[in-house]
C-alpha cells in the first residue's frame, strides 16, 4: 500500500472496557468525493492514488497500524439519561501526531454496525456526510475549534432511511472523540477504576497542566465556555447539544441537525428532532452549564472525599455563565468593531440585536455592513437604527481601527442552509459542482469574494428551510 498513515494509537491502549474492536464492513464500490489534501499534509499522511484511498476511507481496506474500534459511551438525550450509548456507526482507525505536534483520531463515520448499533444499520447515506463535510470545515475556517474532514467516499450502495439514499462514508479528524458521556457511563455503572483510568488519560492528552478530575473539570468549563460563546457569534445552532455529543477538548462535534441562522431571532430552531427548543440558539449557553454539571456529576465519584468534590465542583460549574458573558461580550465587541471595554456595551449590543429580532434582519449580513455596505438596508424601522448608529458611532471614536475589526470579526460567507440543501439535492444526482463551489468560497469567509456574492444572499421565500435533520 503506498498510502502511508503514521499511526500512535493511544486510545486502543486502554482497557478492552472502553471500545469494541473491529474491522470495518466492506463497501462494494467505493468512490472517493473529496480529500482534504491540507489537513493530510497536517496529519504528515501521504497519500496514495485514488482507488488506494477509496478502498481505505470507505472501509474495504484497513492501513496498516490502524487499529479499528468502536467507542463505549452513555449521555443524556434531550435531558434524559441513556445508559449506553457508542458509535454505533463509527470506527476509530487511530491517531497521529500531527506537524504541529498534536495528537488528533482518524475516524470513519457510516462504516457499518458496530456492538453498539442497536437497531441501526451503521451506515450513512450521502446528504449527511456532505453536509458535516462543508459545515466542519466551514467552521475550522471561521476560527471556530471543530472536528474536520479528510475524506468523503460514495459506497456504491443504498442505505434505507424513509426511501432508498446513496450511502457514503467519512472520515472525521478530531483532537479526541472523549465526550462527557464518555465519563457518564462508568461512573453510572460504579466502574470507579474505569473512571479514573479515563480521567487519566484525558487530562494526559488534553490538559496536562490540569490537577487531578476538578482541575480536568475547570480545563474542560474554560475550553467549553469560549467554545459556546464562538457558536454564538456566527449564528451557528448546533442542534443538538446532548452530553454524548459534547466534547472534552472543547471542539464542536456531531453535525447532525446543525444550522446557521438566516434572520436573527434568540429562539431559532432548526431540528426536527427538537420538538421543545430544548437547543435553539439562545439556550446554547445555559444546556452547556448543564453539561458540564453532569460531567462533575461523574468525575466526583472517584474523589475520597465526595462531599468536598461536590463545594469545588459547584463552584466551578457556578463560574461557567458569567465566563461565556465575558467571551460573548468581547467576541460581539469585536464585531461592532470594539477593542476595550466600557460600561453599556453590553446595552449597546442587546439594543442592536433586539432591533435586528424586530425587523427580521439577516444575522450575519447585518454585522458584516457595518464594516462595508449599507446596514441600514437591513432594517425596516430605520428611525430606530439610525439612533442606535449614532450611540455607536459615538462609541467608535477613540477606537484606532475599527472598520479593520469588523471585516476581520464578520464573516461574509457562512454555510447558508438552502445552500446546503441545494448542494445535497445536487450530489445525489451526481453533480458536486456546488459541493466543491462551497468547500472553496467558505474556505476564505472574511475575504470579500465579490464574484461569489450570490452565495451572501439569504435564502428566497420558497427557498427557506423550515427544518434540519439527523443523519442517522
């Protein structure tokens, strides 16, 4: 096999508990859609030719040093507890360290059943992968900490869902797939070593300045509390925010129902699956404190001392919203093109999008015309936008460069969701032009692109999306 991939598989090291061994299940005609040629350079993985890497990312081929898995988890779903959860339809081949020096997993998602399927037929049928493969990548170039893409392969085969869909597999690369979830499950089940063991090794790998399951607590609220507050400042709804699909590293995981917002609005909703907003966009940050509540839920079990692990792990999880206040309120300064901070940005701000809530203004167009365009177009009472403009401008002026900011801090191209659904209609009649148009305007959101401009435009009335929907 002349492709090669430098694996160092530390996860496979741990217990047989953690995971479930296995091969992939074979494909039978895997063809290779996409290869994210930058991150494999990253990775340090050289490629082989394209049957090569059909044959290893849809599964048909295991490389060498690989050492497939599948991992144990359990997590809460919609705030109700499952107590055993798993990729069900992934496998861990491995991890690298990277060039940079950081240890990342290569995993394949939709690669057949696994132990902990369940009913589910492992697979996963093109339109999602599509959809993970764009949006991650979107997002890693947004400044936003995500899983990414390596990979995207067509299966040759049909997967069943309400009606017969291409199948496809892809290759995610993550900095780990330990989710809170991850913790849930042993300490549930009392598996007191289990726990520490995991504990261990994620403090190891992710935070090794961290002391001890509180100090991996802190480390975990930090890296979890800037996340959330990026999520926000994009308009990104990530749909489904269950403990199983949050991250240790503090890197957004699990595309499934995710979506960004077109017109502003707190309680934006996308999923189909979320029937009472349970994650709509401005509940984010508070389902990310009751995350991380069950994450000290189940690091506490191993202290000696539960009762004093309960004050600390109080206090931590108590510090969480008032931290996510101040990354929220620095990342939306920078977007009205603010450096320091002042008493009343906070109103300043709240007025803009309570404004931007009442006329129905596009979120991300309207931030990114206060830098270069006309962001009174985007209001319908412009009497009251022009009192807020003035507050503002008002506000601006010691500020050294603050058009500069904005450019920098507004993105103008996000993953508009027609768009996605469009390129998913697209690619199932098996043209990629839009797929590929995508990957490489969203790959430079903050550039201007003006022969692009068309993919800037909200969505048309007969265009809107009413809904997102899981993969699975």
């Amino acid at each position: 096999m002349s492709m090669h991939i430098p694996f160092d598989n530390s996860y496979a090291r741990l217990a047989p508990s953690f995971y479930s061994k296995q091969a992939p299940d074979r494909v039978t005609s895997p063809s290779l859609l996409a290869f994210n040629t930058d991150l494999a350079q990253l990775l340090d993985i050289s490629p082989g030719d394209t049957d090569e890497m059909a044959q290893v990312f849809g599964g048909n081929a295991v490389p060498d040093g690989a050492e497939p898995l599948a991992q144990l988890y359990a997590g809460h779903q919609f705030g109700n507890y499952n107590p055993q959860l798993g990729d069900g339809r992934a496998l861990l081949l491995g991890e690298t360290i990277g060039r940079d020096g950081v240890r990342r997993d290569i995993q394949l998602k939709g690669s057949g059943r696994t132990a902990y399927s369940r009913a589910g037929d492992g697979r996963a049928w093109l339109g999602p992968v599509l959809r993970e493969y764009v949006v991650s990548e979107a997002m890693h170039a947004l400044g936003v900490p995500t899983t990414r893409a390596l990979a995207a392969v067509s299966t040759g085969e049909t997967v069943w869902r309400e009606t017969g869909l291409p199948g496809a597999v892809l290759t995610r690369v993550a900095s780990s797939h330990l989710r809170v979830g991850s913790f849930q499950i042993f300490a549930r089940r009392g598996e007191i070593t289990n726990l520490k063991a995991l504990t261990d090794y994620a403090i190891q790998r992710h935070y090794p300045g961290a002391d001890g399951p509180m100090g991996l607590l802190r480390a975990v609220r930090d890296a979890q509390a800037a996340l959330i507050a990026k999520w926000m400042a994009v308009g990104f709804i990530h749909g489904v925010m269950n403990t199983d699909n949050s991250s240790i590293s503090g890197e957004t995981i699990d595309y499934g129902p995710c979506a960004f917002m077109d017109v502003y609005h707190p309680q934006t909703l996308f999923s189909s699956i979320d029937r009472q907003g349970r994650y709509a966009y401005g509940n984010q940050p508070d389902i990310a404190v009751w995350n991380l509540a069950q994450l000290a839920t189940a690091l506490i079990q191993q202290l000696d001392d539960p009762q004093t692990g309960v004050e600390e792990a109080t206090e931590i999880v108590h510090a969480m919203p008032d931290m996510m206040q101040e990354h929220w309120l620095q990342n939306f300064r920078a977007k009205l093109g603010i450096t320091t901070a002042r008493d009343g940005d906070l109103n300043l701000i709240s007025d803009l999008l309570a404004l931007m809530a009442q006329d129905q203004s596009d979120f991300t167009n309207t931030f990114r015309s206060l830098g270069a365009g006309e962001p009174r177009d985007q209001f319908i009472d412009r009497d009251k936008f022009d009192a807020w403009e003035a507050n503002w401008k008002a506000r601006l002026q010691d500020e050294p460069d603050p058009q500069s900011l904005i450019r920098r801090s507004n993105p103008g191209f996000i993953p508009r969701n027609h768009r996605i659904e469009q390129m998913i209609t697209k690619a199932v009649e098996g043209d990629f032009t839009l797929f590929n148009r995508l990957n490489r305007v969203l790959s430079r959101p903050y550039e201007d692109q003006p022969d692009q401009a068309e993919l800037r435009h909200p969505p048309k009335s007969d265009e809107v999306v009413q809904a997102t929907f899981c993969g699975t």
